[in-house]
C-alpha cells in the first residue's frame, strides 16, 4: 500500500486516531440539529494548516476531550478538506455548488492550493451561468486570482448569450457586478454593449430612488465603468456616441421581463 493509500485508509476507518472533528449541522427540511463524526490524526491537522494548531494547541481542546466543534460548513465540505489533507487530493465526489463553502474553508484554514486543486477536477464540468457568477464574486472578494481566470474562461463562450438572453436580467446585483468585470476585463464587448446591458437590467428592475438600498447596490455595479452619469430620475445615462452600439443589448425592449 502506497502512502496517500495508507493516510486515505487512516482517516477513513479512524485507525490510531487522536482527535476528532465534529462537524454540526441541519438537514435538509429537519429542524433538529445533527452530528457528523470525523476520528483524525492531530500530526495531519497541524502540518496542513496554522489554524487547525491554533485550535489544537487552545486549552479548550484538552478540556473537550481533543474534540474540535466546528457549524460553518456542511460535512461534505468539510469531508472533501480532510480528504485534501490526507492525500492532497479531492477524492470525493464534488460540485459545483461546493464551491462556496470550499472557498470559506480554504480562507479559514489558509488552505488556499485545496481550492485550485477543485476546481482542476470540476474544470470540465458544466457549470450553471448563476453559480458561475457567484463564484467569480466570492474569488474576487478572497482575491482568489487563479479562480478569477478559471471562471472567466467558463463564461466568455456565452457572454453574448448572456446579455441578450432575458435570463440577464433576473441575476442578482452581486452577480450582474461580477459579470460585468469578467467581460469588461476581458473586452469581447465594448463599454458601450455593456452600459446598454446596464440599463437594460435597471429598467427591467425598476432600480431607481424608490428603492435606496438596492439602487446604490446597483450603483456600485456601473462604477467599474469610468465616468458614469445618471439622469434626474436615477436612470443610467448611456451617451449618444455609445447608444448608438447598444442596439443587441441596450435598446431592444424584448428584454425585458413581462413579469417584473
């Protein structure tokens, strides 16, 4: 048996193990609170991560019997750091969806290669337009800068798709800021498409002052964009020169959802 075998079948049946990790959360559809029992090896904890000796080394974990509680992630999250740790590879069947809380692990625990290594093996997944978007906000919030690339790349085939597709308008802010980056950066599209697709969103959202909140969030997502004026009612103000480009994305009112 080789070695990422042999730590493979240490974390897997608990053998020789010297502390656990209790993992707490809640199941789907259940009120009652649940416990997922991971028996591991403090030596493989501390040389992996500064946080896990932290906790190692507090007092209370003497006091708790060398039990590590943990509630920020679901099990099969914290399944896929242990599996990391042990082998250095993600050897767990994993999604897109993870990612999110993959990426508040990695940043707990300084852990930041476990991250590159997921998403090598989901690169050829297909990933669904809004998580895309979510995690390039959650890359670029951590400054995840290699993550930032991979999901560019993920949505560049579709980025016209996207803004023509009334789907567009039902992101979130945070999302439709992260797009707006991806394609700004990489300048497929020029500023004048992408002010269009702007407008378009806050028209169909009705994002203007009767909405405060949500049209300062809003706000912030043009600021990307250099020199952004905004009408008297609060609707974005496209140039002429560029209104006259926008006509896939910026004045085509079939966008625009019925229903909003």
């Amino acid at each position: 048996m080789n070695c990422k075998l042999r730590r493979l079948d240490l974390l897997r049946t608990g053998q020789k193990s010297d502390c656990e990790l209790h993992v707490l959360f809640t199941p789907p559809g259940q009120q009652k609170r649940c416990k997922r029992v991971f028996r591991c090896h403090q030596t493989m904890l501390v040389s992996a991560s500064e946080e896990f000796e932290r906790l190692i080394k507090d007092p209370e974990f003497e006091k708790n019997k060398q039990i590590i509680t943990v509630e920020d992630a679901s099990p099969t999250a914290y399944e896929s750091l242990l599996l990391y740790i042990y082998t250095y590879e993600v050897c767990n069947a994993v999604n897109i969806e993870m990612c999110g809380e993959l990426m508040l692990l990695a940043q707990r625990f300084k852990m930041y290669d476990f991250v590159d290594c997921y998403m090598e093996k989901l690169a050829s997944q297909e990933w669904p337009m809004e998580v895309v978007l979510q995690i390039f906000a959650l890359a670029n919030k951590h400054e995840h800068l290699s993550l930032m690339e991979v999901v560019a790349k993920k949505i560049l085939p579709i980025a016209t798709q996207v803004l023509n597709d009334n789907s567009f308008t039902k992101l979130s802010l945070q999302e439709l800021k992260a797009l707006m980056i991806i394609l700004q950066n990489e300048g497929i599209l020029s500023n004048s498409h992408l002010l269009g697709a702007l407008k378009n969103y806050q028209l169909a959202n009705n994002l203007r002052y009767n909405n405060m909140e949500k049209f300062q969030q809003f706000v912030e997502a043009t600021q990307i964009f250099d020199k952004v004026l905004f009408e008297v009612d609060g609707t974005l103000s496209v140039p002429a020169e560029e209104a006259n480009d926008t006509n896939e994305v910026g004045s085509d009112t079939s966008l625009y959802p019925t229903n909003v």
